[in-house]
C-alpha cells in the first residue's frame, strides 16, 4: 500500500492525497482547489499528479473548497466512481462548487473577451454541468456509521468541528491478510467553537494525516470575540464615521459573526448602524446552517430558547444583486459590509477593499486564515502598498485581525485531538495543510509528545505504509 500527497503538502490548500492498494484500488482523500498561490496557482490547479481515471473512490471530509473544489474537474476529466461524504457536506458543495465553476466560466469568458492576437482561448476549470455530473457521484454516510465501501475498505466518519458537517475520516484497509488503519484528520475545528460541537475522539489509527494550520500558534485573544467587534466597530462607526470590511469565507466564518452580533443585540450592545452580508453565497450558506440545527453546540442550543434566529438582528441585509453591491461602495454612510472571500482574493469583497482602502477612517477586518501571498495575506503582513485589480493601492485603512476566530484549532486544540491516540502504535503521523516551517514547528512539539515517526511531505511525494 502506498499514500501520495498531490496537495496541501508544505502548503494549506489543495487538498489531494492518494492511497494506492496493492491490486491498484485507488482512494483519493479530499480534491481540493489551490488558492491564493500566485501566479503558479493556475498551473496548480490544471495538474492533477496521478491518473485520474484510475481512482476508485474518493472520501470528503468537508465542502471547502480547497477541499472539494477540484472534484467537477476530477469528473470532467474521466472519474466515475463514487464519492462519500456526510449530508450537510453535500448541501454545502452543492452550492459552493457551483459558485466556483460560475467563477470559471466568468473568468475565461472574461480572459477570451480581453485575449490578444495569436493567444490561445482559454477554458473554464470546469461548468455547471460537471458539478451536477459530480453531485450525482455523491454517497452520503452518517457520523459514526461503520460503511463498508467494499470488502477490503471500511469508512468512519467522526464529527471534526471544523465546519457545517466536517469530518475526520477513519479507513480500515485489508490487504495481504492483515487490517490497516488510517485516519485522515481533514481540517480540526476548535473546542469551545461559538457554534459547533468539538471534535470528537476516535478509535487508535496506525497512519494519520494530521492537518497543521496553526501548528505553532495559539488563539488566545484577551476579549471575548463580542467585545472585540464592539470595540472595532465603535471606534470606525462611531467615532471615525467610516466603514468596517470584513472579508469573510461563506461556509463558517459568516455565520459566526452573525452569530456574535446576534449577541450583542441580545445584550443591548449592537451598534445602531446598517450591517451588510454581500455575498450572495452567504446567504445560501446561512440558510443551509439554519437547516441543519443538529451541529450546534449546547450554548447554541440554549440561545434558541430564546431568539428562534440566532443568524438575525436589527440593521442586518442580505445583499444579492450585483447593482446593489456597487451601490454599498458608493454609499458614504458608516456600516459594516461582511463578504466574500476570506482571504480576499476574488469576490465582492476585493471590491470593497479596493474602494475603501485609500481612507483612515475605514478598518479592514481580518477574521482567520490567510495564505501569505493572498491579498488578506498580505494585508495582515502589515504592506503599506498592495496590488488589486493589477493596480498598485496605498494602504491607509486600519487593518485589525480577530485570529481567534479561526475554524482551524491551533497547536492545543491540535493535540487534544490527538490525545485519544497512543503515540507507541502510530507508525507513522504525516503533517499536511500547513507552512512548512509552522509544520517543522508543530513537528517538534508532537515529538515531545510522543510521536517519534512524524513526517512532511513534499508536494507529489509518495511513501510506502
């Protein structure tokens, strides 16, 4: 049996990584998109590594889409097998892949508009077409159901707490007249999340793929996350009389904010300013939480003994159309606009960035993870000059960051959820969907813990298990 990491290997997105069976069954762990690469990340994003055809199955563990967003491509160019996930996975794919291939099918009509003399036309990643073709591979399984995907592969999914139904997946593999387990950590939420249960412990694994966003870091904000969205929009509301962007990942970051700002309105405390959530895919996304109530956390539950919407509040609009959100930038009155993207790469939001960055009075807010080269990425690095839109921009703005908001656990969460494990059975821990020094880091400090055979993989590296 071997595994090969395509992706997510010394780097945070693009999650790919292929288990080979010795009678060449196939199951690929996540296919996610790169982003935030630079200028290599199309080249990323059009090589694959292994021959698509020859996969057999693959294993979601949750619908971001620098885990899923590669899957219409995966179908286009050739699979057809299934592909296994939990429900509220597929709800939220459904929606988020569509919102990438509409993103591709823009972007290279958009290129072939603009294409010089003698260029190649360019073609989208993949359509609406390959997304439904994609969704009709889709299997779901239940947390905590032993499925058997065939007679040699068992599949377990334990809750992750990363986001609306992530998973850890946990495979027991027979080959050559002995049982293998492997458990893929996916991306590890926190304990104590403002809305989602935490991760769930499971049974001892032989090989982990063990995620290390924040391996060498720790969210220990001083105030509550209420306190510390008082304070900001406050001061840029009320005293500075401008605005607050927040570039915000649809699935998950969204919601919490909504959620803490529900909060404050609870407690009298809410501002008495117009709040925007820009971004149509948002709202999907909102709506589809409401629906699955079953993920919150008991605090959670709790609230909605009170307030039967935990996502509402006074001065909250859903903006949809295009025209609508041209119209936010033109508005000089103080809000805050909520958008998307996270690391404000692409969407409405890098928009509002650019609108709204030339002035002091404006704060751009920062909410959780950023690849270094991405413009949030860049943004909290502290550069005085940033590039939008191949324009150059001057950096005026406050920028603030809120890093206990991450879904990613750091190093403590990170090893609570490897508590339940005995570090004497692991054979081997590989650390992927990190920097790789944080994952040189975090390496260190899981070898003070006992887990004396930890690996880093490079991008396309294949091991022997």
């Amino acid at each position: 049996m071997k595994i090969a990491f395509h992706g997510a290997a010394r780097t945070v997105t693009g999650s790919k990584h292929l288990i080979t069976l010795d009678n060449n069954t196939q199951i690929l762990l996540d296919c996610g998109l790169f982003q935030g690469m630079g200028h290599v990340t199309e080249k990323l994003n059009d090589f694959f590594g292994f021959d698509v055809k020859s996969v057999t199955y693959v294993i979601l563990s949750h619908a971001h889409i620098d885990h899923c967003g590669l899957l219409p491509k995966l179908v286009a160019d050739g699979f057809n097998g299934k592909i296994f996930c939990t429900a509220a996975t597929m709800d939220l794919g459904r929606i988020l892949m569509m919102d990438s291939a509409k993103i591709q099918m823009q972007d290279a009509e958009f290129s072939n508009r603009h294409r010089r003399e003698g260029e190649e036309m360019e073609e989208a990643l993949y359509t609406d077409e390959d997304v439904a073709k994609t969704l009709s591979l889709m299997k779901i399984v239940d947390y905590e159901e032993d499925f058997e995907i065939d007679e040699n592969i068992h599949l377990r999914l334990t809750d992750a707490g990363h986001i609306l139904g992530s998973a850890a997946v946990h495979l027991t593999i027979k080959e050559n007249g002995k049982s293998t387990r492997i458990t893929f950590s996916g991306d590890v939420g926190r304990y104590g999340d403002l809305l989602l249960k935490s991760p769930q412990h499971f049974d001892q694994a032989e090989y982990i793929l063990m995620e290390s966003t924040y391996g060498d870091s720790l969210h220990k904000d001083l105030d509550p996350i209420e306190n510390m969205l008082l304070e900001i929009i406050q001061n840029t509301c009320k005293v500075k009389k401008g605005k607050v962007i927040i570039p915000a990942f649809a699935v998950g970051r969204t919601q919490e904010l909504l959620y803490a700002l529900n909060g404050l309105e609870l407690k009298g405390k809410l501002p008495d300013v117009p709040y925007y959530v820009d971004s149509p895919l948002s709202s999907k996304a909102t709506e589809i939480l409401r629906n699955h109530p079953e993920v919150y956390n008991n605090g959670v539950k709790e609230i909605l003994k009170v307030d039967h919407d935990i996502f509402g509040f006074k001065g909250l609009r859903f903006i949809e159309s295009v025209e609508e959100s041209k119209a936010l930038n033109e508005d000089p009155r103080p809000c805050v606009i909520i958008s998307a993207s996270g690391m404000a790469d692409a969407g409405r939001v890098k928009h509002h960035i650019k609108n709204n960055i030339g002035n002091q009075k404006n704060t751009i807010l920062m909410v959780g993870y950023c690849e270094p080269n991405s413009l949030g990425g860049k943004l909290i690095a502290g550069k005085k000059v940033v590039e939008i839109f191949k324009d150059e921009y001057d950096v005026k703005a406050e920028i603030q960051s809120i890093k206990s908001m991450s879904a990613h656990g750091d190093y403590e969460d990170l090893l609570k959820f490897l508590s339940c494990q005995d570090p004497a059975q692991v054979k081997q821990l590989f650390l992927v969907h990190g920097e790789y020094e944080v994952q040189q880091n975090f390496a260190m400090r899981l070898k003070d813990h006992g887990f004396k055979h930890v690996a880093i993989p490079e991008y396309h590296q294949e091991f022997d298990l």
